[in-house]
C-alpha cells in the first residue's frame, strides 16, 4: 500500500493512475473544505486557527501521495461495502485518519519551499509522466 511503483508500466497507465488519484483527491477536497479552506483574499480577517489551503505540490511529496493512495483504497472499499474496509466503524476510523492526514497537509503547506529540491522533483518525476509534471507547475 501507498505510492506504487511505477517500473515498466506503460507511460499511459502512470497518466491514467494519477489522473485518478487527482480526481479523488478533488472530491474529498469539495466534500471537506473545511480541513483546507481557499486562501482567503486581501482584507479578509482570519478566524484564531489560521489553516493553510491545501498544497498545490501535494504530488512532489511522496509521503503526502502514499498517505492519499492509503485514504483513496480505504474510501473505495468502504463505498463498496467489502469487509476489510470496516463498515460503520471504519467510516470512523477512516475519518480519524483523514482529519491525520489534513494535519500533516498543514505542515506541508507551511513548511514547503517555493522551489522544491532537484531531489524531491526528481523522484516524483520519474513515476509521474509529463503530463502530471506540467500539471502541478
């Protein structure tokens, strides 16, 4: 579980594969946005918690992506209804790990550079394709 590894796949499955993940993590976006709120504009005042719009370069972060992989599998199977997933109590537990995740999301987006490492870009764009790539620039 987590980031996969995208070795010998064909250049289309990699797309496909990200294309997916980017659409999930759009809908959980919309369905919770109040873990990452839109960067408020200029004038606005700000609430005692000031929490961070979610991060434009979530995919250069491996462990971001890998965290988002582990919550996107666990959300398909608890939509499906199959037994490992949890039912009831692991809608909650899924929840749990959500509110863990957008915690860790804030730090990213506190804590990142403008320019990520040539190491970092490095290793996302190798399993990412160009098309992913252009897309988070």
């Amino acid at each position: 579980m987590g980031l996969p590894t995208f070795d010998d796949l064909p250049e289309a499955d990699v797309k496909a594969w990200w294309a997916a993940l980017s659409r999930w993590v759009g809908t959980i976006r919309l369905a919770y946005p109040h873990l990452w709120p839109e960067p408020r504009g200029e004038g606005e005042a700000y609430g005692r918690v000031l929490r961070k719009p979610f991060p434009r370069c979530w995919t250069q972060h491996p462990g971001v992506v890998s965290d988002l992989c582990v919550l996107k599998t666990w959300h398909d199977g608890l939509r499906e209804g199959i037994d490992w997933a949890g039912g009831v109590q692991g809608w909650h537990e899924w929840r749990i790990f959500l509110d863990r995740v957008a915690d860790d999301l804030q730090e990213v987006a506190r804590d990142c550079i403008p320019h990520h490492r040539s190491a970092m870009l490095g290793h996302v764009a190798r399993q990412s394709g160009p098309a992913m790539r252009e897309e988070v620039r």
